[in-house]
C-alpha cells in the first residue's frame, strides 16, 4: 500500500547541485512524499547510486538496460504521480525539449502523463544561451513547469542567474504544482484501528466486525499530510503503508499497553478502533468442549480512550469513534463529555452498515458544538475531513 498520490520520481541531471538534491529527497519524504531517485547516467560523477538509495531506501538505475523483465520505465511512469527534476542541466532540458530516450530518466518523462517540475542550474551563460532559453520555452508551451534558477554565487568564482534555488523554494513550488500542503508537518499521530478480540480457549475469541479500514484510511491520510504516524492496528489485514510504524496487537490489554507507552509524545489520537468492552474472566488453555462450552463469565475491559484523556496534557487533540444503533447523536454527545474527546465521528450501524466497506455515512460532532453530516463519503475522503477537522482544533 502506497500513499496514493505521493509518489514521485525524482530525476537528477549532471550538475554539482546534484548534492543539494539529496537534501530535496529527505525534505519530499518529510512533506509525506514516496521518492524513487532517477539519475542521469552521468550524474553518478557528482552523487552515487548508493547514496540515492540510501537516502529513498530504493533501488536505483540509469538506464532502461537494467532490470529488464521489470520494465522500469513504463513502471516508475505508471506509478509516478509527480516528476521533479532538479537539478536539470543544459544539457538535460535540451534533451527533454527534443523528446529524447537517452536514458532511464528520460524514458520515464516519456512514457508518464504525469506533472512535472523542472528545477535548472547551470553557468548564467548557459541558462541565457539562445539555446537553451527556445529549449525552455518549448517545454514550458508543452506544460512542464520550469523553476527559474536563482541569482548567487556560481560553482566557479563566477556570480549571476543559474544558481539552483533552497530546497525550502522547490518544495514550496513543488506543493503548488502538486496542489496539497503538508499542514501536519512536525505533528505525531497515533492511531488504532480495527478490533481487539479476547480469547475464550485455544480457539475461540470475542471479537466485533471492525475491519480497520477507516484507520488504515487515516493513517495513509495522515503521512500524506506530513504527519510522523503509529498505527496501532488490532487484528487487520496484513497491509503495510510505507512510511507509517504499525504495531500489531491481539487483545485490549496488549493496544493498552502500547497506547500507554506511546501517547505522551503525540499530538494526536484518533481511536478509531472498536475495543472489546469485556474480555472472559478465564481463559481454557485446550480447546472446551461443546460440554463445557455453556458459559463464559465476563469482567470488563478498561476504557482506553478515557484512561488516555484523563492523562492527557494541554494541546493534544483527541478523536473517537462510536458505533450506534439507537438515539445514536443523543448517546454520541453523551460518550463524548464522558471519554472527553475533542472530535467524535459516530456511525449508525444499524443492520452492519458500514463494516467491510469503502463507504461511510455518518455525523463529526465537535466539543464546541459542531455537528457534520456525511453521506456515503468514501472513508479516504472521511480521513481528510477528519484531519481537517483536528487541524483546526490544534490551532
Ligand atoms: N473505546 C475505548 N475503550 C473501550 C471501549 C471503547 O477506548 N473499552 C473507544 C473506541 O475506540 C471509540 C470510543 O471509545 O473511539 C467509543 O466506542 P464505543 O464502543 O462506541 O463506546 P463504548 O464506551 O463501548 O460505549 P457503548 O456502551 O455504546 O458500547
């Protein structure tokens, strides 16, 4: 599982900023972005591909000769959402300009429908070069966006236009291209989802239909957004998000413990995931049988999402979730003052709507009164109304 919508090719041509690139590929990652780095053949002189792939935790090639049967150009153009090229050489944009297939980067530009940014940098005579200048233009009638370089201090003694830009000015620029901000730049999120289960015996559990997709949902959200999220995930299918920690836990007591570890040094909690109220007061180390299998006597499981906000510090946010199926906003605003959440989504269940599925419908109530309908939203959609949400409780 990708952050969809996140991915980007970053391609680095043959200057010497290829270096100040591998600062852009950890301030993208920052920003929530999946980065796979494509170098030129020759910009391997300034920065190696093991530095690359250090820095993306991916492979990384030049050319189309590598890697065959994975096709890597038509599969970096299929699953790339952006492309960023910096720095982009003289030599490089004339080569883009042509439509050329020189090389793995430019195989990908061509064959991806993909946005894409260009950041040059190169000597002022080569950047104001009539060349160079038709080469641009041409690009920029084709829709690629081109960065114009900065004015500074060259590589040689030389000063003038052709300095490649701070990476704060890239990523800002590159944000705008792409249309999204990480406004949770610098916020951790921690996040439970699906269900815990309590063992009866060796095979048996109380257990409820939670499937976790809403919190994997917001979990994905939440890195696409900048945040740094945990994810505490209670018997979910086995999906990874890159970029997001999960741990993976059984029964309450486990989610407690790790809840109990990790909450002090969130900002957020979103406890999306639906907690067993009551575990049996046994659990059979066999199997029963169905003799013995008449009874099972319950003690209650604590309520983790109160215990959290009876510790909670000044300026955490926290979100939970309720499942009704009766007077369900009367008992919501009720559980809300009760748990003191700042943000409650609560869901009619009635008949097992909404487990299992892509699809919610539902009612964001808000300490302050606030109150929000959701109709058959897409749970992605919900997780970003969510954080919308929480965005503005933080302030
Ligand atoms: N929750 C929790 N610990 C529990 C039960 C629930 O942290 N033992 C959290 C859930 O993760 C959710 C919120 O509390 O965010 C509301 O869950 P819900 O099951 O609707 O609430 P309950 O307290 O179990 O109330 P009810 O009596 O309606 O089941």
């Amino acid at each position: 599982m990708s952050a969809s919508g996140r991915e980007v090719v970053l391609g680095v041509g043959a200057g010497i900023a290829a270096y100040k690139a591998c600062d852009v590929v950890r301030r993208l990652q920052d920003h929530g972005f999946l980065v796979t780095v494509v170098p030129t053949p020759s910009s391997l002189n300034f920065v190696g591909a093991a530095t690359w792939e250090a820095l993306s935790g991916r492979e990384v090639a030049t050319q189309v000769w590598e890697n065959i049967p994975g096709v890597a150009h038509v599969r970096l153009a299929q699953e790339a959402d952006f492309i960023l090229i910096a720095p982009a050489t003289a030599d490089l944009i004339s080569r883009l300009a042509q439509g050329r297939a020189d090389d793995l980067l430019t195989n990908v530009v061509l064959a991806s429908g993909a946005p894409i940014m260009v950041v040059p940098a190169m000597h002022p005579h080569m950047w104001t070069n009539p060349g160079t200048m038709e080469n641009v233009q041409m690009l920029r009638s084709r829709g690629f966006t081109i960065l114009d370089p900065d004015i500074g201090r060259l590589t040689g003694p030389d000063v003038g236009v052709g300095r490649f830009p701070d990476t704060a000015r890239i990523i800002e620029n590159f944000e705008g291209m792409v249309g999204t901000t990480a406004d949770l730049l610098g916020r951790k999120i921690l996040i439970t989802a699906g269900g815990t289960r309590e063992p009866i015996d060796a095979v048996r559990y109380i257990g409820n239909r939670s499937s976790g997709k809403q919190g994997f949902a917001i979990a994905q959200a939440a890195f696409a957004r900048g945040a740094d999220v945990e994810l505490i995930a209670a018997n979910c299918p086995d999906l990874e998000i890159e970029g997001v920690h999960i741990t993976r836990v059984e029964t309450t007591q486990e989610m407690q413990t790790v809840l109990e570890a990790r909450f002090d040094l969130c900002d957020i909690l979103v406890m999306c995931a639906a907690v067993a109220d009551a575990k049996p007061a046994y659990v059979h180390e066999g199997k029963l049988s169905k003799e013995e299998y008449t009874s099972i006597s319950l003690i209650k499981n604590p309520d983790l999402l109160a215990e959290m906000s009876s510790r909670r510090r000044e300026g955490q946010v926290l979100v939970g979730f309720a499942a009704e199926t009766q007077d369900h906003l009367e008992s919501a605003r009720a559980k809300m003052e009760r748990k003191g959440v700042d943000i409650l989504y609560v869901n009619d269940v009635t008949g097992g709507a909404i487990f299992g599925s892509d699809i919610t419908s539902g009612t964001i109530l808000t300490r302050s009164g606030g109150k929000m309908e959701v109709n058959d939203a897409a749970k992605d959609t919900l997780a970003d109304v969510l954080l919308d949400h929480v965005l503005f409780q933080l302030g």
